[in-house]
C-alpha cells in the first residue's frame, strides 16, 4: 500500500509537469514568445518617443521664455539709455577709454557696438 500511494503520486507529478512543458511547448509554437518581445519592443519604442517630444516641448517652450525675457530686458536698457541721454549723462562722461580688444561675439545689448581696436569711447555709467 505504502508503495502504491508513492507511484500514484509520483505520476501525478509526472502528468502536471508534461502538462506544463507541454503547454510551454504550445507557447513557443504558437509564436507567443515573439509576439511579446515585438509589443515590449514597441511599447519601449512608444514611451522613448513620447518622453523625446515632451522633452523637445520643453526645450522650446524654456528659449521662448528666454527670448522674452531678453527682448524685455534690452527694452528696459533702451529706455535707461534714452532717459540717461536726454537728462544730458552723455554729456558728462566719467573717463574716456581706448578700445585695446574688440571680441568677436561682443554684441550685446549692453556691450559696445560697431567698435573696432583703438577707437576712444566715453564711459558714462
């Protein structure tokens, strides 16, 4: 008896693994493998996408604010320099200066402008 209740059991394990490679067997027939590897491939493809465009919208949303805040700021400089002139502080420079180095990119709204090396200039604030 002690024999048999053993065997019995031992073919039912026997039965429920052949079972599961078998049905192991069926998915890799079937194509299931493949099928989820393509949809994690394309899901990954998907969520690379869409964090590339958000980051892209951000980007051009943060050198629009940029600009804006540029443009602001050259137009208050503008209006400083307009108001320095007409109260007549260009008229009374501080020192003048010699031009010994003009940099390539010295272009800026508050930098000097169409300068080139030796020109004298009033230094006014």
């Amino acid at each position: 008896n002690g024999s048999s209740s053993s065997s019995a059991s031992s073919s039912t394990s026997s039965s429920s693994s052949t079972t599961f490679r078998e049905r192991i067997g069926n998915l890799k027939r079937n194509g299931t493998p493949e099928l989820t590897f393509g949809i994690l491939l394309l899901t990954l493809a998907g969520i690379d996408y869409s964090l590339r465009e958000r980051t892209d919208r951000e980007r051009d949303d943060m050198y629009r604010r940029l600009e804006r805040e540029v443009r602001r700021d050259e137009a208050t400089t503008r209006r400083e320099d307009e108001d320095l002139l007409r109260e007549g502080g260009a008229a009374n420079p501080l020192f003048q200066c010699i031009i010994r180095k003009a940099p390539q990119n010295f272009d800026g709204h508050k930098c000097l402008k169409n300068v080139r090396v030796g020109d004298v200039v009033n230094v006014i604030e």
